[in-house]
C-alpha cells in the first residue's frame, strides 16, 4: 500500500513539473521579440529624430524589438509596397513616419497596428475618426504646436514684421493646414502671407529667391520636401537679411534662425510609448493620439551673426543655441 502511494504520489510531482514547463514556455513566447517595419518617408533631422528616438525608447521600455526600417526617399509609389512587405513578413506594427507615409501604409494594410508620427492633423488627413478615439488600426504622434504662440513670440522680437514667406509642398495635406492656420493668425495681425507651392527639391533655389523680394520674414512650416531644402533656403535669407522662424529644431540646425517648437526625438519617445501600450494588448483604436504641450527655443548663432542680431538679449534668452 506504501509503495503504491509513493508511485501515485511521485505522479502527481511529475504531473505538476510538467505543467510548470508549459507555463513557463508560454511566458517566454510572450517575451519574443516584436518585429517593427517602419517607414520613413524622407530624409531630414526631424524625421531621423522622430525615428532615432522611438527606437532608443523601445529599448528603454525593455521591449525586445527586430526592426527593419526602409526610407523610401519621397518616393509615394514605394509606401504602399512596403507596407505590404512588411505585412509578408509578419510584422507586429508598423511605424510610419510623415503623413504621406502614414496615409500610404493606412491604404495598403488593415489588420495591422499602425503608429504614425510627424502628422500635424490626423483628422484632415483622415487616418482617424478622431484624435480623442482613433477608431481602427491606426494612432499615434502628432508634430502639431500652435503657430500662433511661435508667431507670438517671433513677433516680440521682430515687431516690424509685414509679410511672411512660406514655401511649401502641394502633396502634403499638412502643409495645408498649417498655412490655413498661419493666415488666420496673420490676418488679426495685418500681416501678408507669401505662400508658394512646390512639386519637388528642384524648384526650390527659383522659388526662394522669387520670395526673397516679396517678404521681410520667413516661416519654415513642418513641411518635408521644404525642409529637406532647408540649407539651399536660409543661405538665400541670410543673404538679403531676412530673419527666419521654424516650426521645429531640424531646419534651425540647417541655417533658419530661430524656433519655439517641439523636439522630435520626443516625438519618437511617445510614439514608443505607444508601442509598448499595443505590445501589451491595448487597441490602437482605443489610444488617443498624443499631442505635445512644451516647447523649446533653439537659435543658430552662426544666422544670427550673420543678421547682425547676435547681441539681442530677447532673441537668446532662455535658449538652446546651435551652428550649422
């Protein structure tokens, strides 16, 4: 009768080892490493940042991420193609960066997650029903900040500005709403809005300095053909002196002189934070987009020399300053 008990009793201890193999191995799937595909759709500070910063976040929030990422050079065609490679090759989210990734990657895949990142207004470029509820596979980050606080205090330092230049691309919905905005604002203040439409890099250098005699200032929009120019263009204004603003840090490096903008390698920390929210079972559709609250002044002090501004307490107080 002992050694029958002992047998059943041994059972059993096996029985219960074997369980706690099968939990364990179900614990370690969920620690597999999550496949990323992102899509960057051009070449710039800003979206480098936005890319750099969500990846370094990822790994701060100790998720174990493969990520494989494919810039597609502005090239439109390439978005919805990627999409669906990464789509074949059984990613688990998707993270696009810029509108026309953002809006490519929506069209081509739907049962993915999808993280979008320097989008100004998700809602006119349609990626979600509505920032407050995204409403299927797709949220994320917008770059949006209000031009009339940065416009505000570009003021204070350049009160005898009348008429603002922005070069802009005619594919980029973003763009759009920007200057809708700018001349709402700038219409308050008699100011005139110069606005100019281009279709690629190339027109940039004639576009610029047909400006140059039209305004007395420049506003560098969160626009991607635009500041992928941003050297070509503030080598022009600082030329014929004209000061310039920007809505973020990238183009400020690149020669405009000042910005009061967000920082985009925080914009890339939220969008990671996102991630880990869907890694760990949250609906995109349920995540708010996120929209940052600060801002930061950055002045190059190489543009500022070269304005003849550089003893300007206003202009550097409480500033970062950069040189390109």
């Amino acid at each position: 009768m002992k050694k029958l008990l002992l047998v059943l009793i041994s059972l059993v201890l096996v029985g219960c080892g074997n369980t706690a193999t099968k939990n364990s191995k179900v614990e370690n799937s969920n620690e597999e490493k999550v496949k990323v595909g992102i899509i960057q759709f051009a070449e710039h500070i800003a979206l480098d940042r936005a890319r750099e910063g969500f990846v370094e976040e990822l790994k701060t929030l100790g998720v174990d991420a493969d990520v494989e990422v494919v810039n597609v050079q502005a090239d439109m065609g390439l978005i919805p193609t990627t999409a669906k490679k990464f789509e074949g090759d059984g990613v688990d989210l998707i993270y696009a960066i810029a509108t026309p990734a953002a809006q490519g990657a929506q069209s081509a895949v739907k049962d993915i997650p999808i993280i979008f990142n320097a989008v100004t207004d998700p809602e006119s470029a349609e990626l979600v029903a509505s920032n407050e509820k995204p409403g299927a596979n797709v949220t994320g980050v917008s770059d949006y900040f209000s031009v009339e606080t940065q416009l505000n205090k570009f003021l204070e330092i350049f009160p005898e500005t009348k008429s603002i230049g922005i070069l802009y691309s005619t594919g980029e919905v973003n763009s759009e709403a920007q200057i809708k905005e700018i001349k709402s604002f700038a219409d308050k203040k008699g100011i005139e809005i110069v606005a100019q439409g281009l279709s690629s890099t190339n027109d940039v250098a004639q576009a610029i300095n047909s400006l140059v005699p039209k305004i007395d200032a420049y506003f560098a929009i969160q626009d991607n053909l635009a500041s992928s120019a941003a050297t070509t263009i503030s080598k022009v204004l600082m030329e014929n002196k004209i000061p310039s603003l920007a809505g973020e840090e990238g183009p400020v490096e690149n020669g405009m002189l000042l910005t009061d903008g967000i920082d985009y390698n925080v914009l890339g920390r939220e969008a990671a934070n996102i991630a880990k929210k869907i890694v760990d079972g949250e609906k995109p559709s349920d995540i708010p987009v996120v929209f940052l609250k600060d801002s930061t002044r950055v002045v190059n002090k190489n543009t500022a020399e070269a304005l003849n501004i550089s003893d300007r307490k206003d202009l550097f107080e409480g500033a970062k300053e950069v040189s390109n």
